[in-house]
C-alpha cells in the first residue's frame, strides 16, 4: 500500500522529478546542444560590427534604371517585327538560324551584365580587399588581351593565366563615349581616364599593402596608347608555393586631367617603389575620379620566372613550403587486437621501403613487352581458402584494384 502511494506521490508531482540530458549514455557536461551556442554563434559575438559602419558603399556611379513603359513598348515593338518577319521563321523552321553572340554580349552588358560582374568579384573578394567596405558596379566593359606569339588571351573576370603569357604589356581597349547620366555624349567631347593593375596578393613585406603592375593616367577619350604612364608594366611574378595571385585591372573615369607625380616609377624593376594601396589611392583622389571599369585574372607560378628573378629583379627566387609535422603513431604493443597484421606492421617500417616493395610486387606481374596481367572477369568468384583473414583481405584488394599497390 505504501509502495502505491509513493507511486501515485510521483505521478501527481512531476516537477519533482529530475530530468538528465544524456547521449550514447553518457552525461552531458554543459548545456544540451539545442541550448548551448555554437562555434560560429560565439565568434560572431566576439567579432560584432556596428552595421551603419560596415555597410557596403557604392562608390560607383548609380544605375539609371529606364522607365518600364519605354522597356515595355521597345520589347513589344522588337516582337512585333520578329514575327513579321517572313525570313527569320524560315531560316528558324529549318534550323539554319545563326545567333550573332556579339549582339547577345551588347544587350547583356547594357542590363544585367554589370550586376553580374559585381557578384563574381564579390566572389573572389576584389572590393573586400581593394576598397574595404566600399564597392562599385562596372558600367564600362574593358576589353583586355595579352599577345603571346600567334595567340592571343583574353582578360575576362577570374580566368587563368600564366606568367610567360603575360610578358608584355596587353592590349586594352573600352567605349569613352558611355553616358552615366542617360544623356548623349556630345561629339568631340574631351574625356580622361586611368587604368590601373595591381596585385593585391604578392606584397613580399607587408600584406596588407599591394604590388601596382600597370598605371596608365591621363587617358584622353579612350586611347590608352597616348596615356601617361605613371607606372610601367610589370608581369606577374607569384612565387612558388603561393597559390594563385589575382591581378585586377581598375578603369576610373577622371573630371579633369589630373596630377600623378607622386606615384610615377621610373625603374622598372623596383619592387619596393611599386608598393601601393588602391583604398589610399582613392581616398585621396575620391572627388576627382570614379571607377567605372573592372576586369581581372589569376596567375600562378611557372617555370619562366627563375631566371625573371635572377635577370630582371636581381632576387632569389623564393620558393615557400609548407612543413607538414610528422604524423603521431603510438608505440608498439605486446599483443595488437582487431589490427590487420600487415597494416600494423607497415606503421612501423621505413615508408620507402614500403613502397619500394609495392613497386616490386606490381612489376613483378608485369610483363616487359604485353604488360601487366589480365584481371579477373569476376573476382569475388574464385575462393580464398587456408590464409590468415590478413593475408586473405589483401587479396580480395589485390584482385578488386584497392590499396596502395595500385597507387604507385
């Protein structure tokens, strides 16, 4: 009877009941993890930024959206004559139209091109770490090439290049008659502009500050060939080990022709005299000019650059590593439990001898004139009777094509 009440005592007072968090049946230490914060929750707390301060800028100039019942009365109009048309419904019906892509890049750069450049540079980074919190949407497309014998390779936003395909100076040209504000340029109207190359990732003494490859000033209409050069080409020069280096042309569109002496660079060669900060640059300029083009490539290292450094820079070639710490294996024991014999034995022995028995074992079923052997058509087929489980395991994966043995 006692028992039955102390029961009903329980069923009536639940909150005198103690509930454990437990998993795996062990006792959580802490909070549960439906409660407790998480890695990304508790840096996030640490790391708070004002959101008035950080946010993004648009430096750039502003996107003239065109009225919706002029888009609205050009789509319909464009319609209209496409139907009419009599020979392209031909042409359509027996699959001998051709679509000229040069109109289709003219009508996505004049709508959503430039956004989508935007995002791509995003992407990568570019404004983060040229311009800060600041950013700008390209609204003058920059076509870029570089001249590499009878090839010709194109600046594009992101795309891979090579050092040796980057040697000279490249071919830049962009339309100086853009209109910003939605109206028609005047014909003969003067315009300047500068262009810039820089390589916010191959600083060799301060990582926050830039290499500036190409700075061309003073571009009147659009010829980059009677510009000013400030400072002369440079080619990519990522050292060995670092990755890939972006290399980000910038087109900003001056108000007047203005003053770039203090940043000219007569040596060519001076690395030190390159160094530049494109957010110092425009801080101090920022009434004067405007971005309003951006293309960019990645570069890595290549075998033409050791004798660049030794020629033309007078450096040694740097060459980074990484030093991998050598990986912790346990001491031995008397007796290892549920461990393939071979595979604990392999711990414990010189790695190149290990692979140097692997390679011997492989040529060993390798014929010198008709190759390796014939695998079996059905492998787990044929039995393997009377080895150890190791030994047995170790031809299963012969037979099927694992392990390391097909590695070398």
């Amino acid at each position: 009877m006692a028992l039955i009440i102390q029961s009903e005592y329980f069923l009536l007072r639940l909150n005198a009941l103690q509930y454990l968090h437990a998993r795996h049946g062990h006792r959580l230490r802490g909070r549960a993890p439906g409660i407790a914060k998480t890695l990304q929750e508790r840096l996030e707390s640490e790391k708070t930024v004002d959101p008035e301060v950080s946010r993004p800028v648009n430096i750039g100039f502003p996107y003239l959206k065109p009225a919706r019942s002029a888009q609205l009365s050009e789509r319909l109009a464009h319609l209209k004559a496409q139907r009419n048309n009599s020979e392209l419904e031909r042409l359509s019906r027996e699959r001998k139209l051709q679509v000229d892509l040069e109109l289709v890049r003219e009508d996505w750069l004049k709508t959503s091109g430039p956004f989508h450049i935007q995002r791509v540079a995003e992407h990568y980074g570019i404004f983060e770490h040229l311009f800060g919190s600041a950013y700008f949407v390209p609204r003058v497309e920059l076509r870029i090439q570089y001249e590499a014998g009878d090839l010709l390779h194109p600046v594009r936003y992101g795309n891979m290049l090579k050092p040796r395909e980057t040697q000279s100076a490249p071919m830049v040209q962009f339309d100086d008659r853009f209109s910003f504000n939605g109206e028609s340029v005047a014909e003969g109207q003067k315009s300047w502009w500068c262009l810039l190359l820089t390589n916010p990732d191959g600083h060799f003494e301060d990582s926050e500050m830039e290499y500036c490859h190409w700075f061309i000033g003073n571009i009147p209409n659009g010829d980059v060939a009677k510009g000013e050069v400030v400072v002369p080409y440079l080619q990519p020069i990522p050292p060995k080990g670092t990755g890939y280096h972006r290399h980000v042309f910038v087109l900003y569109k001056q108000e007047a022709k203005l003053d770039f002496a203090p940043y000219r660079q007569t040596e060519p060669y001076d690395l030190p005299g390159r160094t530049f900060s494109t957010l110092d640059f425009y801080r101090q300029h920022q009434d004067s000019i405007t971005p309003a083009g951006l293309a960019f490539f990645q570069a890595n290292w290549d075998d033409s650059l050791p004798a660049f450094y030794h020629e033309k820079l007078q450096l040694q070639h740097p060459v980074f590593e990484y030093d991998f710490p050598a990986p912790y294996i346990r001491a031995q024991e008397w007796f290892p439990l549920r461990k393939p014999f071979n595979l604990y034995m392999d711990k414990y022995r010189d790695p190149a001898q290990v692979r140097k028995e692997y390679l011997t074992r492989k040529l060993a079923k390798t014929h010198p004139f008709d190759g390796p052997e014939k695998p079996l058509r059905f492998p787990n087929a044929h039995p393997v009777r009377d080895v150890p489980s190791w030994l047995r395991t170790e031809i299963r994966k012969d037979r099927l094509g694992w392990g390391r043995i097909n590695d070398i």
